[in-house]
C-alpha cells in the first residue's frame, strides 16, 4: 500500500455578494437575526451564465500550480457536488476537459455537505492502492441556483464556491500523509434536506415548478441537532481510532455550517475555539465546497503548518458524515 498525501489547495468564489442586509429586501428577517442565529454575514453567488464547473476549474488551476503538478499527471477527476452544471453529464467532465486532464477518469460524488470528506477518501484510496498517482479533488457549488429566495428558514444559510485540493503518492523520506479517513450515512433521515424534484421520483412538470419543488427544503430544528452530534462523534473517533488526544490537534477544518452548530459541539469536546478555522461570515454555507475553500484559506494565512495534525469533518444532507485526518 501507498500512502496518500495532500499536495496542494485552491479556491475559486464568485464575485458577487449577497448580504444580510441585501436579505432583508427579500424575505422578512434580520442582518442581527442572521447573524445571532448563524453567524453569517454574507455569502457569495453565482452571477448570470457563471456555473459550478467555473468555479471548480479555477480552484483547481490553483491547486495544480501549488502542487506543481500537470493536469496530464492526474490519473482521477472527482467532484463533489450536488449541484452540478447538468443532471447528465457530470461536473467532473468539464473539469477534466477545460484542465486537459486527458489521462485521467472524471466522476461526481454526491455526499451532499460531506462530499469533500468523501472525495479525499476515495481519492486517497486510489492512490493507496496504487491506481493513480496524482488526484484531483474538488467541492464545487452553485446552490444560490437552487435555494427557495422566498424561505427564509433556509434561503439565509447558503453560498456558492469552490474549492480543491491534489492528493499525490507520499515521497520518499515525507513523512506528510492522510493518517486516517471514515465516512458515515443514514439514508433514514434522507428526508431532512432535499431537492424533492427534477428526479426519477418526481420528474420537472409545471406543478412542480409552480410549488418550487425543484428547490432545497430542509427541516432546520433537526438538521442542528444532528449536525452538532455527528461534529461531536467525529471529532471523538477521529481521535480514539488513532491513538490521539485531544491536545495532539492543531486545528479543525470543520464544514462551515453554522457557528452555533460549531460552539454548541465544542462546549462537549475539550478543544479550544482557536483550534477551529471558521470562515463562515464571509461566506455562509457552500456545501461540498466549505471545507477546501476554508482549507485553502488556513493554508494561505499560515494556520497549517508543516507537521500539524489536521482533521477535517463534514455533515449534510443524506445523512452523510465522515472525517480525514492527516499529518501536514
Ligand atoms: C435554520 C436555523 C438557522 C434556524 O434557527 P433556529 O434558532 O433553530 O430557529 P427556529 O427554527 O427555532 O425558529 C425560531 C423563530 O425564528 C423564525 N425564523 C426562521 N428563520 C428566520 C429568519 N431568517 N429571520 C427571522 N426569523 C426567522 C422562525 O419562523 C421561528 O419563529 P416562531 O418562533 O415565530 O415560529 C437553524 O435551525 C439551523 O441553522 N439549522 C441547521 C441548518 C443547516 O445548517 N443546514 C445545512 C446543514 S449541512
């Protein structure tokens, strides 16, 4: 078995901003009621004719370049979203065509807000088992193009963005790895958030169209508690399986989900708020994308640095959840 490492990152937001106040405008609520309740400030989106492979191909020129790798060298293009370009073809294909990734297989992963998590998983066990030597993984989203701006439970939490990351083969005498990664689902609670139309079950018609089915519902009160349990418990057997304390930790890219979703989670684990990278004021919750685009943005302050054990967890829709946990 090969060892898996994460070689390079980058990030891709759209330009324009949506704020809270911009919010105001358009449901009833509140830049101090959004910001109390969530944390989030503003958030990005997609403008006209901009799409979720845009933003996935320019994080991923990014991620290249600081890997010093060449889109030839990929041997896999995966990404997740749910919210790709089109229903058929995926994402990945465009990616993969626009790179001029020629050598390499290019699928989506849908995981929903753990689709990243995923993805450095199944990713890293291409590598480890010797099918590729370099892997591209992207978190790519364009929510804004399926929110409901008239439901202000869900309508205030979301963004678009990318971000991406190279795993590539471990080099000789590096002791930089991915140490550990383990994915969770409960397709029990698959009804807590969901897109209900524009699939097999319930295909477009004007009747779905007019009740907005086609846009993301979500049952807010239970997706809070699920969401601070499962950072909880990934956190725990994160650390447990491997041997760590929570001491051993320098920081946590969590999903960028909600900052009381995050405090309410490490008032139960004995980590200090200084070891969490939150960036979610800026912009809101952006799905698969969250934890490469904060990862990115922890890289390029200097708050990873070589050495440090670093734990990524995710959580969303599907239930899906899971961690990778790695030595910087
Ligand atoms: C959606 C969420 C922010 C709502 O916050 P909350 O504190 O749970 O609020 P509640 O749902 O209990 O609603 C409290 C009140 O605020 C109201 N409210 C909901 N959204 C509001 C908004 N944007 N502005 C103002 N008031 C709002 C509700 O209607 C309710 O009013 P009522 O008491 O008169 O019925 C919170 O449940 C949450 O973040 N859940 C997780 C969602 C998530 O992260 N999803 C993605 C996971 S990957």
């Amino acid at each position: 078995m090969y060892r898996a490492w994460l070689a390079g990152t980058g990030a891709s937001l759209p330009e324009k901003v949506l704020t809270n106040h911009d919010l105001e405008g358009m449901v009833d609520t509140s830049d101090e009621w959004i910001v109390q309740r969530t944390g989030i400030r503003e958030r990005r989106i997609v403008q006209e004719g901009e799409v979720t492979s845009d933003l996935a191909i320019a994080a991923s020129r990014q991620a290249l370049e600081a890997a010093g790798i060449q889109p030839e060298d990929l041997g896999a293009v995966i990404v997740g979203t749910v919210t790709p370009d089109k229903v058929c073809p995926s994402a990945a294909v465009f990616v993969q065509n626009a790179l001029g990734a020629v050598n390499a297989c290019a699928f989506d992963l849908n995981a929903a807000c753990t689709g990243f998590v995923y993805s450095i998983a199944v990713g890293s066990s291409f590598i480890q088992t010797g099918l590729c030597e370099h892997v591209l993984v992207i978190g790519a989203e364009a929510l804004s193009r399926f929110v409901n701006y008239s439901d202000r439970n869900s309508c205030i939490l979301f963004g678009d963005g990318a971000g991406a990351a190279v795993l590539s083969r471990q080099k000789d005498g590096e002791d930089s790895h991915i140490i550990d990664s383990q994915l969770f689902a409960d397709g029990g609670a698959r009804d807590l958030i969901q897109i209900p139309a524009g699939g097999a079950a319930l295909p477009a018609s004007p009747e779905t169209v007019e009740a907005r089915q086609h846009c993301l519902s979500m049952n807010g009160r239970e997706v809070f508690k699920f969401a601070t349990k499962a950072m909880v418990d990934l956190i725990n057997t994160s650390l447990e399986r491997n041997g760590f304390k929570y001491e051993d930790l320098d920081i946590i890219v969590p999903h960028q989900v909600n900052s009381r979703i995050i405090d309410t989670a490490l008032k139960k684990v004995d980590v200090p708020k200084e070891k969490i990278f939150i960036n979610l004021d800026k912009y809101g919750n952006t799905s698969a994308a969250s934890v490469p685009i904060a990862l990115r943005e922890a890289v390029e302050e200097g708050r990873i640095q070589k050495g440090n054990l670093v734990l990524f967890v995710a959580f969303g829709a599907g239930m899906t959840w899971g961690y990778n946990l790695l030595r910087w």
